[in-house]
C-alpha cells in the first residue's frame, strides 16, 4: 500500500544556508524573500511533487507544477508564515501537499458519486480506479490519530507517502538517522494499515 522511492538527490549547503536566511526574511513579512525563496526551492519541490505524482492514478489531472503552485499559496498564503529552519520548510509543504492531495480526491470522489454527474452506461469501458482517493483519504483520516501518540512517525508517512521523499531525504529534513526513518516506516505502515482494516 505504503510506496517505494527513488533515490536522494543531495541538495548543495549554499542553497541550505541562503534557504534559512530567506526563511527569516519571509517570517519578517518581506514578500520578495518568499519568491526569491520560491525559486531557490522551486525545483526541489517540483521534484518530490512529480515523484508523487508518478505514482497516481493514469489519467491524473493533477500536474507536478500545479501541486508545487497550490502548495506554496497554503504555505505563504497566510501573513508572514513562520519556518524554524530549512527542515521546518520541508515539513510544512509536506502537509501543504497533503491537504491539496486530500482536498482534490475528496472533489473527485464527490463527483464519482454522483455529486451532479448525469448516470451513464459504461459497460465496456475502461476507467481509472478510484482506489487511489481512497487510499490517500483512508491514510489520511488515521494520520491524526497516530500523530498524537506518535508525532515523528507521522511526520515520516507525511514526507515518505504524501510527499514522496526517499528515507535518506526524509532523515535530513527531520534530522534522524536513515535507520530511524526505515523503522519508523516500516511500524508506521503496520499501525496505519491496522487501523484503516479496523475502522
């Protein structure tokens, strides 16, 4: 169910380092840091976004540049937003990501549901399977469950499953061991799929 990942692409400690100081200027309410920021982190997001993307249903109307673009409104959309650091960055257009992931498959199971679609007759045709919205909504609607009793775990299944991070990118931007992240993974798996059996 849980995805398997592409390879760490590192990125260089010059961008780290002017990504923190234009993280403080955003903070500070200096709108031309947040898009000198954009283009700093721009094709870095674009990346783990495609990564996402690729494992989506054929047909996916969502694009990796549309994920990215709706994802930085929800992040610097709000008055000067507050990012410790780098990682601090990643992690919020994580769950940036996320919530556009589950608004959309919400939208699209609505639809799927007869939420004003005319009924037709499909005999013969092939369609995508909705098993992909929900999956990402019945992973999503446990995720704050667990996040309470297990707040690190979450974090790891927002950047590996919702984002689409590797173990290794996931350890640096939360600042833990790659084996931490693998076992992490690997019990968050176990207690999410657990849970969606259950509900």
């Amino acid at each position: 169910m849980l995805l398997i990942l592409h390879q760490q692409r590192k990125v260089p400690a010059s961008n780290m380092s002017e990504a923190t100081i234009l993280l403080n200027a955003v903070e500070q309410g200096d709108r031309q840091a947040a898009d000198r920021l954009l283009e700093l982190v721009y094709e870095e997001l674009r990346r783990l976004a495609a990564s996402k993307m690729a494992r989506e249903t054929p047909g996916q109307t969502l694009q990796p540049t549309e994920l990215v673009h709706e994802a930085w409104l929800r992040l610097v959309g709000t008055k000067n937003p507050k990012f410790e650091n780098r990682n601090h960055f990643f992690s919020a257009a994580a769950e940036a990501m996320r919530r556009v992931l589950i608004d959309r498959a919400r939208r699209k199971l609505t639809q799927r549901h007869g939420g004003g679609v005319e009924r037709v007759d499909l005999d013969g045709q092939d369609l995508a399977s909705p098993e992909i919205d929900e999956q990402l909504l019945a992973v999503h609607e446990v995720l704050d469950k667990f996040a309470k009793d297990h707040p690190v775990q979450a974090e790891v299944v927002k950047l590996r499953y919702f984002v689409g991070m590797t173990n290794e990118e996931t350890a640096q931007v939360l600042g833990i061991s790659v084996s931490s992240v693998n076992n992490y993974w690997m019990f968050s798996r176990t207690w999410i799929l657990h849970a969606i059996k259950n509900a």
